[in-house]
C-alpha cells in the first residue's frame, strides 16, 4: 500500500500547486501508518532533488493521524518503537529516518510535520477540510455497511478536488460510494474523487 502511494500519490501532490498539503491517517492506532507517510514524503523529495524537472512535495506536508483510542494515541505521541516494530523495514530506512538503538524514536523531521488528535470517525468532525489524501486502512471493518457507506461518502465531501483515498488490500469502495470515486490502483484500493 505504500508502494502504491509512493508511486502513483505523491507524485501527483508534488505538482499540485497548493502551499499546504494535508495528509489524514484516518484511524491511526500507533502512528506507524502516519510517520510511514512522512517518511515516504522525506524519501520522495530526496530523490526529487536528483532528478531534474521534477518536483517536490517540499515543507508542504502536513500529517494528522486521528484515533478513538486513547492509549494507542499515547503511544502515537511519543513516536518510541520497539525492535520488532521494524522487522518489515529496510535497514537504510530505519537508519535515515530513526534512532540507532531500540527502542528507534522518530526523527525531529518527521515529529515536525506530524501530529495526532483524538477523533470519533462516526461522530467527530475531521481534522481538516479539504484533504489532499485520506488512509483509512483496516478501520471499516469495525463498522456495518450502511456506516462504511455513510464515511465513504464523508471522505468523498472532505477530500479537496482530485484528492485520493487510499484503504489497502481489506477494505474496498461500497454502494453509493462507488461511481464517486476513480480507481487509480485496484490491488491496494488507491481511489482519487471524481
Ligand atoms: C486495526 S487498527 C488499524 C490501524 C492502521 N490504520 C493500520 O492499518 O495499521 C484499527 C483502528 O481503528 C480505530 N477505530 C475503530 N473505531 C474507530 C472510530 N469510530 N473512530 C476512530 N477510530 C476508530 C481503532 O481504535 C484502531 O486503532
């Protein structure tokens, strides 16, 4: 799934020409899931910065990961992860972007543009308007279909014009929330608003 908005999302943020560009990690848990984005972000512009005429995404990034729980925002917020937190991740990512020795802290870089907030799905207004990408992975599943249907459509009325939503492998488009939506990559669920 990162892969994914590696490769067909950020991209396309770069070119926007807007001066802030808000990332939401809707039903966060631990913050892995919203730092991961800020890293892909760090990663993006790095290699933007060697390859001519393309652009980056630059200080513009803002990332808000929301939760219901308390406790796993806690741990979100303190951005501290134990060794097996990164048995998944390249051995140059976690060296660039984390502490050297367990448990790995996220780098001053990442803290900067990240942020995190208590927030009812369901009940709660967003932390944003006009989001340029929604994930929202393994977070539906905790719901009926009418309520997945009735957030699907939310997140459609909150992303900004072309912004995309991305709900991985488990979670897919549902009922009325379909024709709102354009498939970019079917296998990871990548969507961008009609
Ligand atoms: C399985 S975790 C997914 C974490 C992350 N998105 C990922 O894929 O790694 C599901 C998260 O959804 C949160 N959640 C469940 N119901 C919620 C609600 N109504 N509002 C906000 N978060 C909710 C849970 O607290 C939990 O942290």
């Amino acid at each position: 799934m990162f892969d994914a908005i590696a490769q067909y999302v950020l991209p396309a943020m770069a070119r926007l020409h807007e001066p802030e560009l808000r990332f939401w990690s809707a039903g966060c848990a631990s913050g892995e899931e919203a730092y991961t984005l800020a890293v892909l972000c760090r990663e993006y512009d790095d290699a933007a910065a060697c390859a001519p005429r393309t652009r980056s995404l630059g200080h513009r990034v803002r990332i808000v990961g929301t939760d219901i729980d308390r406790g796993s925002l806690e741990t979100a917020e303190r951005g501290r992860y134990p060794e097996a937190s990164f048995n998944e991740t390249p051995a140059e990512i976690r060296s660039r972007h984390f502490g050297g020795a367990a448990p790995c802290s996220v780098s001053a870089q990442m803290r900067a543009i990240t942020s995190f907030q208590r927030r009812d799905l369901l009940t709660d207004d967003a932390p944003f308007v006009e989001a340029h990408l929604i994930v929202c992975r393994n977070v539906l599943i905790y719901f009926d279909r009418p309520t997945q249907e009735a957030v699907l459509q939310r997140f459609h009325t909150l992303l900004a014009s072309g912004g995309f939503l991305v709900l991985g492998k488990v979670e897919m488009l549902l009922g009325d929330a379909r024709p709102l939506f354009a498939t970019v990559e079917a296998r990871e669920r990548v969507y961008r608003k009609r």
